[in-house]
C-alpha cells in the first residue's frame, strides 16, 4: 500500500497522533464504564478485527506451544495496562498521564534489560536513565506529592501502567517465529475469555443499547484503529523504513499527547511540567536503540 520510503515517513506521523488520541478516547470512555467493561470490550474488538486482517494479509495463525504460554502471560500484562491506563484517565490529566506512560515504557524496559542481562549499559545510557528519572519526577511533581495524592490524582495507576506495558514489551520479546498480529489476536482472544470470566457482569450487556454515539465512536476508536490498525500500520513502517526511523516516531507523541489535552479538556501544563517532558523525551531519544525483539508499541 505505501511502498514508498518518504510516503511512509509522512504516514507514520499518524502513528504518534493516534497513539495520544487514544488517551482521549480512553478519557471519554470513563465517563461511561469502568475499568472492568472496558478491559472486556477491548479485548472482544480487537481480536474481532485482527483476525480479518490475518486472513487478508495471510498472515499464519499457527502458534506453538511456547508461544501460546507467553501469550497467556501477555495477556495478564496487558490486562493490568488497559486497566491502570483507564483508572490514571479516570483520576487524572489526559494529556500529562499519556505522555508519562510513553515516556515510561523505554525506561521500564531499558531496565529490565539490565537487569535479565540483555543490555550492557554504556555512560550514555546512565546518563540518559538519570535524565529521564528526574524528568518523569518534575512530571508527577513528585516534591509535593504523598501517597495519597498519587492516588487522587492518577498518577500511580500511570507509573503501573508503564510498568505494566514494559513487563509486556519484555516478554514479547521472547517469542519466536510469529508475526505480531498473530500475537495481537491471541493476546486479546485470551485477555477477553479471562477478564469475561473473571471480572465481566453480564448485566452490563443490557446497558449498551442505552449508549450515545460519543461512547460508540470512542470504543470503535480505541480498539480498531489505536489497537489493530495502528499496530499493522507501524509494524509496516517498520518494514519499509526499519525500526529505527520507526521507533523514532514514538518520541513525538508525548507532545500530540499534551496538545491534545488542551484542545479537548482545556489542560494545562506547569513550566516544571514542560521541561520534565523535555527532559525524559531528551532520555527517550537516547535509549531509542533499545535492542529488544518484537517491541509492542503502546497503544
């Protein structure tokens, strides 16, 4: 479809831009459901519209048994994403709380890496950590903050929702021999069976026919096109441009994040919040070359 390098370059700043809007839709969504019916719906939709895209692009479903084992336990991290995600929206700012889970993830994952021996670290790679630490810490205004606060105001349910999606990241990364649709579609069939099963009321089935379009267009947002078809769109990109121009886009979106927040929800940012921001996408850009298998991008 877009096998040109420079008309990829330009698609691919859809990628970051939908990746922000999708804390928007997930901001709208609270003020419908919880963080239960969420989980559920996202879950159903996007393994709904991956698997013809699967069969579209002919794409193998076939998956071992390791590969399915490593699929259930993704599916346990995601479930913690999607609902700490949604709590932080909840409590919190839309705009500050997805740029905080985006800059989050790399660090999570650079030291998690450290950590299983994956990466060696280098000066840079420190010096970038502890910029982006104290970024993230002007970001939450952590001098002001106690436990209690964290909680009112989201921004702890942000630091589990990074965690959570770099736990993902990681042990993605040891799978073998299968496309990341094929993974999408298993993660999600299985997240929806476990959280339907285990957390779902039923009876919430009954309050959909009730809801306004706004709820509609936000669900349909969050799970086909934040979910499946960005998550094809950017592992296409990868393709054409390689991974590294195509990680590079993720940098941009702690900024749409931000914007958007004030376009939607009239958000508006401290100085001290700016220069944390800067700080850790300063850090992002550095630990970029994270060299790590199947990274997921969050959505």
């Amino acid at each position: 479809m877009f096998q040109s390098e420079k008309t990829m370059t330009l698609v691919m700043l859809l990628v970051p831009l939908v990746w922000a809007l999708s804390g928007v839709s997930v901001k709208y969504l609270s003020f419908y459901i919880s963080e239960d019916e969420v989980v559920v719906y996202r879950f159903f939709l996007s393994a709904l519209s991956t698997f013809p895209l699967l069969v579209w692009m002919k794409i193998p479903i076939k998956i071992s048994l390791k590969n399915f084992v490593i699929c259930i336990l993704l599916a346990f991290f995601l479930i913690g994403n999607y609902r700490t995600y949604f709590m932080g929206m909840q409590r919190g700012a839309v705009g500050l709380g997805a740029a905080l889970v985006t800059v989050l993830i790399p660090i999570f994952v650079y030291v998690m890496m450290i950590f299983s021996k994956k990466s060696k670290p280098v000066l840079k790679d420190w010096l970038a950590l502890t910029i982006g630490a104290i970024g993230v810490a002007l970001m939450l205004d952590i001098e002001q903050m106690n436990l209690e606060k964290l909680i009112s105001g989201g921004n702890i349910y942000f630091v589990l929702a990074g965690l959570t999606y770099a736990l993902f990241t990681v042990a993605a990364s040891y799978m073998r021999n299968i496309h990341v649709l094929t993974i999408n579609f298993y993660v999600c069939l299985i997240g929806f069976l476990i959280d339907w099963n285990l957390s779902y009321d039923s009876n919430h089935l009954f309050t959909l026919g009730a809801m306004d379009y706004i709820f509609w267009v936000n669900i349909f947002f969050v799970s086909f096109i934040a979910g499946t078809a960005i998550t094809a769109l950017y592992y296409m990109g990868i393709r054409i441009i390689g991974s590294k121009k195509s990680s590079a886009f993720s940098i941009l979106t702690p900024f749409f994040a931000i914007a958007l927040g004030a376009i939607f929800f009239e958000e508006m940012i401290t100085i001290k919040n700016a220069i944390g921001i800067l700080m850790a996408v300063s850090a992002l850009a550095v630990l970029n070359d994270l060299k790590i298998k199947n990274l997921i991008p969050f959505r």
